[in-house]
C-alpha cells in the first residue's frame, strides 16, 4: 500500500511538473515566425529584434521567448520588443451628491439626465494579450432619483374584487412614494388573452360579453395601454375606475403579451430615462413560447411595438414571448419587475423570479388590499441591490468583476458583479478586468458597454488591440537581406512572401526536401539528419524546440546542446557555470567537470586565522582534515580530547533530566546538540563501531547520581550526544533488616553474657563445694554424747513376741 502511495505521489508529481512546464511556454509553444505573431502569445513574451541574435542552428521562432530568457541569452533591453497596454478615461464626471428637494427650492430640481450615479462614464482600453486592463467603476444611488411605475393588471373576471382596491391606487400611491422620491410618475394597462380560440370563446355573444348574462363584461382583448405615465393621480384614478372586467377560457393568462409591449413601446408607455418599474398583477399563470400553437400561431414573437390606439393589434399573429426573449427586453430597457400575484402562484413566479434579474415577487390578497405596501416594499428590496451587467464581448475577451461594498465585504466571481443591502447615499466600488487572448478583431476597435441591470447610465468601453510590434512600422519589404527582395525585413529577421521559406528567404518551399540539400545537414557523412535534434530546411539545419525554454539545441548539426552536461546538487554545472555544447564553463573561482569545486579558500579559515587550523588541507572550499582527532568544517573540533565531558556536563544534565546549575536555562544554552536517548549503557555507540570518533563521559549529577553520555561530531557536522535515560545513583540502607538486627543481636549477647555468667557461677559453686567437701573430710569432731539430750525415741517389746 505504502509503495503504491508512492508511486502514484511520484507520478502526480512529475505530471505536475510537466503540466506547468507546458503552461509556462506559451511563448515557445507558439512557434512565432514574426514579432505580431510573438506578441500575440501571452504577456511575458518578447521578440529579440537584434540581427546577430540567432545562434548557428537556432530557428527564428527562438527570438519569441519570456523576457529574463531574452535577457540571459545576450539580448540587450533596447533590442527587446515588448509592448503593454493601457487606458485613457474620457469621460469621468463625478456620482451626483443629491438631496431630496422640498419646501421653496423645489421650483428648480435637477433633471433626471442631470443625475450621475456611476463613474467613470467613457474609456478608451488598448489590449496586448494576456495582459489584464484594469479599472474601478464607482456606483453612488441617488437620494430622490425619479421613478415611473407603470401597473399592468390582469381584468381576466377571477380579478373582478382586486379591480375595485386598485380604482383609488393612484393617489394613494402617490401619497406613499412621495417619502421616496419627489419625481414620481404611474401608468396603467391592462391584459386578458389571445383573442382567438381556445383561449376564448369566437361566438359573437361571448365577443361582446364573454361572462356570464347577468354580469356586464368587457370584450376581451389582448392588451391595453390605459393611461401613459403620469404625475396625476387622480387622473389614474378616474381612467381605471372606467375599466370592466373581461373574461376567457383557460387559466393561463396572456401577461408575457402584455409585458413585451410595456417594455419595447417605450414612446406610448411614456419611459423616461430614471428608475422604472412594472408591477404585474394577476392571480393566474401565464402562457409563454410554443402555446401560440393551440390557436394555430407559429410566429415566433419579434419583441416589436405594434400597438395602434394604445392596443396590441398583434396577438393573433405572434406567438407568446418566451422567458429569455422576455429578459433581454426588461434588461435592454432597463425595467424592474415586480410580480404581485396570490399566494397560490407563488412558486410558479418565485422560479420566474430566479431567471429574471432585477425583479421580485410579492403575495398579493385576496382582493389586492396590500398592494401599495407590497409595491414599497419590493422596491426597497430592488433599488437595494446592484448587478452588473456588460454588453456581448468580442471573441477571446474576458471580463471579472471584484465588488467592494458596505462594511468592506470582497466578492469575486460571478459575486463579483452586485452589491446588496445598499442605502440612498452608499457608495460602492467595482474593481474590472478586462482580458483579451490573442488579436480578436485585427486593426479594428470594439465596443462594450457595462451598466448596472435597471438603470440606464451605462459605461461605454472602446477596445483597441496590439497586434503588431513597433518595429512593424520599420519593415523593409523586398529586402535584399531576404534573398533578392523575397521578404520583407523587419525586426530583425525576414517574414517570408508566400512559397518562400529559410532565415534569408531563400529557398523555394518546393524544393526544401531535396536529397542534396539532406547531404549537407548530416555531419561526418553520418546517416543522422542534423543530429536527430532538427530539420534541414534549404541545406541549413533548423535545431527544434525543447519544452523547457531554457533548453536548446544548437550547432551546425544541432550537435550541440546546453541541458547535457555533468550536475551536481541536481544543478546542472553545479548552479556555478553554464553548459555549452555538453560541456561545463565553469564561473570564476569554480572548477571541475560539474563546476562543483569552489576555489574560495576564505571557508576554510579557521578563528585563529589558519587555514583548516594547521591541521588540514582546503579542498573545493572544504577542510579535510589530515589529523584524525579533529573535525568540523575547519578542523577545530576535537570530540575525544580531555575536558569534552566537563565542558558539556551542564548541558546534558539540564536537556536530558532537568536538572543542574543550567536548569533554568537550557533552552537557550543547550539547543547546540542533537540529543538521543537509550535504555543502557551497552546501546551506546561504541568507538570501534562508529564511523567517527566517539567520546564517553561519566559525570556526577546535582543528586550524586552518575550518569552516562557520549559526545561526537558526525559526518554531518552535526554534535550528537547518545544519553543513558536512567541515572546510575547508589541505593540507600534497608532499616528494618538493621533494626532486627540490632534487636537480634543485643538479643544474643544477652543471652551470652547470660550463659557467661551462669557457667562462671556453676564454676565457682562446684570449686566451693570442693573446697567444702575436702575442709569436711579434713575436720575431726568430738564424738561425745550430750549430756543434756534426750532421744526422742521410746523402745517398747512386746514380751510375747519370741523372735521368730
């Protein structure tokens, strides 16, 4: 598992590699034949224009290259063609300042063309490819900027109650958006359906009134432009308050009809160039592309104004509007939607919402009682918001939007292009990038205009594009430096007239594969055309390309090349020199076949100013030490000699156990070793097994403990210290066997001392008792009988007894 992880790393690794080599050689992938052609590559390439520049064996195509590789191939800056871009702003009026105008002042209002609410307003951007012009367009919303309303309503009979609450819209409107702005202007129309059938009924009854015989309808029509936009409301009262309702047979309604025309018959609906809103309201849904066909319509709708006498004359040859055809229009004239419908088509127009930018959807009552603050409330939720939008970009042009709005919140992407929860009077700033790749429309301009979606100030952007070089104006056409005028000379090299091909122009491009033109292309009359490494173009070798710009072929034979030579460190010629022809030329003070021995004896100096210490030699910037004991990069190290221990004692005491004088500091004193412990003494390493000399120390520590470390430098010149991770310290006295043995052993003299005396004292009894005995034998008594004693012993016979 291990090994198969490593190999798909490896393999992702090396993809990697190759991957971002190719993206990194857009100028050597476009194998340019001319500067325009150079240029046209990518932003980091550069064409040389210098004449001598071209090696032996090196195309024409190798003066495009990045610009440090110009440079480092011997190109002079001046003799560098690399053109950039730029941006003119032409016209930058400042975003209008605006308070709402009341009281005296309001005699003399600003004009709604007057009003400036982005900037800049015109640029001019010239484009070289690649390379990203960028701008930063201010939006400010303006504090009472006009606004025209215009409310389109369904009088389809399900709306008969609804009609009735909007009779008394126009004033009451009015009234509430005066806190809104002071320029305010409504309108009205009105919708049913496609007066054909199935969509209603064709009886001549039913056309005259298509309900019910007890209820006066109106004849159903398509759609009806009531009254143009207006200040008077009351006027927008007394028109609506004449309206009938009208009838038809299905539940879908004509509405898209109805909002094609409000939105393209700008002229009869009255739009001004300020902030316009239509209000739809219907308790329906709505018929779009493909249903004309029902009644027999085909047409695809033309999104044109065919309305006569303020009515759509045309609905029974157009077919409905679909949905994209519908939002172009809304966006092209600048229109907010807002869709009042009931709460029963709510998610039919919350996903219509969602492919419309710029509108919104409010739940509308059963009778439309909540209009006016549903009309308010959608509007603050629209003006609070900004999207950018921008005109059709010309082919290989890209633009991205970075926003900066309120509260310093950043977006990029397509986040980028809008601002939300903006106030009257916020300001915020879009940061834009525009991109072209290549040369998309040669010699001329384009034109793009980006402008926030329902407004309509806009930003009108000119794009011009390099396509050629400076030096292009310079060409020399028919040049005899082309081969008796076979090209035309500029920038430094011929751009070869049609059928003529070589660095001069030459040749004839039908003779380029000759057999005698290949024989002077093969060096040493080998079989090898130019070595492998190229063609023969016109008897001449053309050396190809390698992916990595800094590698190259060259030579008469395309013998030669600069990537072959001996590395060192993975750097070829050691990082110290170049490769020319497969063979290293080493910088000064650098020698050797891979230029990886430095002559730089300045390393080697050791503090007493000696090289290598005196006990050494100085080789490719390295001491090699002659004296065995001795180590380090300048021989100064001496690992075994005496008063190593001591001098590291403290170090090793504080690191391994946290003890000692340098406890406190160690970290900053003692971070100069590699410190690694072990269980015992015998994984030590040992000086015979070492491949460098190894110093054992035993040292005491502040407990009296002994412990036991090695000191050595290794070929790393790293210092190693390998540490016993236990001290050695000496076991203390076990007080319970001592105390039993005192116990014991008083114990036991005791009862000798006892023993002692009592063989003494039988001793000195039986030598008395001798004494006694021998003072008895030799004493003599008086044997007499005392006269005064009387035995106590009575002697009586009995005088039968005769004795036998």
């Amino acid at each position: 598992m291990d090994l198969k992880l490593i190999l798909l790393t490896t393999l992702l690794g090396v993809c990697c590699y190759c991957n971002a080599q190719k993206e990194g050689n857009e100028c050597i992938n476009a194998n340019a034949k001319y500067c325009g052609e150079c240029i046209q590559a990518g932003a980091k390439c550069g064409w040389c224009k210098d004449p001598g520049f071209l090696k032996q064996g090196e195309t024409v195509s190798t003066r495009c290259d990045e610009l440090q590789s110009l440079k480092k191939r011997g190109c002079q800056d001046h003799m560098i063609e690399n053109p950039h871009g730029g941006q003119t702003i032409l016209k930058n009026k400042s975003v209008t300042n605006r308070k709402k105008v009341t009281g005296p002042g309001r005699a003399n209002p600003l004009m709604p063309e007057e009003i400036t609410q982005i900037q800049p307003q015109k640029l001019n951007l010239t484009l070289r490819s690649g390379e990203p012009q960028t701008f930063d367009l201010t939006f400010k919303r303006a504090e009472d900027y006009p606004i025209d309303l215009y409310y389109l309503m369904d009088l389809s009979y399900s709306m008969k109650d609804d009609l009735e609450n909007v009779k008394n819209l126009g004033t009451q409107l009015m009234q509430k958006m005066s806190t809104i702005t002071s320029d305010f202007k409504i309108g009205f129309g009105s919708f049913v359906e496609k007066t054909v059938m199935p969509y209603i009924s064709t009886t001549p009854a039913k056309l005259l009134n298509p309900c019910t015989s007890d209820q006066n309808c109106t004849s159903p029509f398509s759609y009806k432009n009531v009254l143009k936009l207006t200040s008077n409301g009351q006027q927008f009262n007394t028109l609506v308050g004449q309206q009938h309702i009208s009838g038809n047979l299905d539940s879908p309604e004509g509405g898209f009809d109805a909002i094609m025309q409000v939105a393209v018959c700008g002229d009869q609906i009255g739009w001004r160039n300020v902030t316009r809103l239509l209000v739809f309201s219907t308790d329906a849904g709505f018929h779009f592309a493909g249903d004309g066909k029902l009644g027999g319509i085909v047409l695809p709708n033309d999104g044109k104004c065919h309305l006569e006498n303020d009515i759509y004359t045309m609905s029974h040859y157009y077919d409905y509007p679909s949905i994209a055809h519908l939002v172009q229009k809304l966006s092209d004239n600048n229109i907010q939607t807002i869709f009042a419908v009931t709460e029963e088509f709510q998610p039919v127009y919350q996903e219509l919402k969602n492919l419309i930018p710029k509108s919104a959807v409010g739940t509308l009552s059963a009778n439309s009682s909540n209009v006016i603050q549903l009309i308010i409330d959608a509007y603050n939720s629209l003006s609070s918001e900004v999207i950018l939008e921008n005109s059709k970009l010309p082919e290989g042009v890209t633009i991205a939007y970075t926003s900066r709005c309120k509260n310093g919140v950043v977006s990029e992407g397509e986040n980028g292009r809008k601002c939300s929860n903006i106030s009257i009077g916020d300001e915020v700033t879009f940061s834009i990038s525009i991109t072209s790749k290549g040369c998309p429309n040669k010699n001329k301009s384009e034109t793009i205009k980006i402008k926030p979606l329902g407004f309509t100030e806009e930003v009108e952007i000119t794009l011009n594009f390099i396509c050629e070089c400076e030096c292009h104006k310079d060409g020399i056409e028919n040049s005899p430096d082309c081969h008796f005028g076979n090209g035309t000379f500029e920038c430094g090299a011929c751009k070869c007239y049609d059928g003529r091909v070589g660095k001069q122009c030459e040749c004839s491009s039908n003779d380029v594969a000759t057999e005698d033109m290949d024989r002077t292309c093969r060096k040493d009359n080998g079989t090898d055309i130019c070595s492998n490494n190229g063609e023969c173009v016109c008897g001449t070798c053309e050396c190809k390309k390698r992916e990595n710009p800094e590698e190259r072929y060259s030579g008469q034979y395309c013998e030669c090349d600069n990537f072959n030579c001996d590395r060192s460190g993975n750097k070829l010629c050691g990082g110290h020199g170049r490769c020319e022809c497969r063979v290293c030329i080493c910088d000064p003070m650098w020698t050797g076949s891979a230029c990886d021995c430095s002559l730089d004896t300045s390393t080697c100096l050791a503090s007493n100013k000696q090289i290598c210490n005196g006990r050494g030699k100085c080789e490719c910037g390295s001491c090699k030490c002659t004296d065995p004991k001795f180590q380090g990069p300048t021989c100064e190290t001496c690992p075994t000699c005496p008063g190593v221990c001591t001098e590291h004692k403290e170090c090793v005491e504080c690191r391994a156990f946290g003890t000692g004088e340098k406890a406190a500091t160690c970290k900053e004193d003692c971070d100069y070793f590699t410190m690694i412990k072990v269980k015992d003494r015998d994984k030590l390493p040992q000086p015979n097994a070492a491949a460098y000399p190894v110093m054992h120390c035993k040292e005491r520590d502040a407990n009296d403990c002994w412990f036991y470390y090695t000191y050595a430098i290794n070929n790393n010149t790293e210092k190693e210290v390998h540490v016993v991770e236990k001290p050695d310290c000496p076991s203390g006295p076990d007080i319970i066997p001592i105390v039993l043995g005192v116990v014991a052993g008083i114990v036991l003299i005791g009862m000798a001392l006892l023993l002692i005396w009592k063989l003494l004292m039988i001793i000195h009894d039986r030598r008395e008792f001798a004494k006694f005995e021998k003072e008895k034998m030799n004493a003599k008594w008086d044997t007499g009988e005392n006269p005064i004693y009387k035995s106590a012993v009575t002697t009586v016979v009995n005088p039968k007894y005769e004795g036998k």
